[in-house]
C-alpha cells in the first residue's frame, strides 16, 4: 500500500513593494506533507508600513 502523502516543495515568491517587503509567510509552507487531495496554499507578503497583500492556490495530491 502506498503512502496517503507527499512532500510539497513551493515556487519560492518574489513580491517588491515600494517601501520594501518585510516578510512573505507561506501556509502551509514549503515542505510540509501533503494529504492526498487538493489543500489551499497562500501567501501573505507584508510591507515595511504593515500592508498586506495575499496569494491563493490549490495544490492537488493524486495517486497517479
């Protein structure tokens, strides 16, 4: 019987900003097990003033 999930390694993100990006936060992030199914992936990318800016997909784990 096969493993019920993978390990998923994400596209690194590169935002820029005006005032500079403070930090970019993946959840879940980089490297984490995956079940098998579609799990949401978003990244929020937070300015040097506080402003955020967000990022949404779907990452989907089959058996094929």
């Amino acid at each position: 019987m096969g493993k019920n999930y993978s390990t998923v390694t994400l596209p690194s993100s590169s935002p820029t900003d005006n005032v500079g990006v403070a930090s970019v936060v993946s959840t879940p992030a980089s490297g984490t097990q995956f079940n098998m199914g579609t799990t949401t992936v978003t990244y929020v990318a937070t300015d040097h003033s506080g402003n955020t800016a967000n990022c949404t997909f779907n990452v989907t784990v089959s058996s094929e």
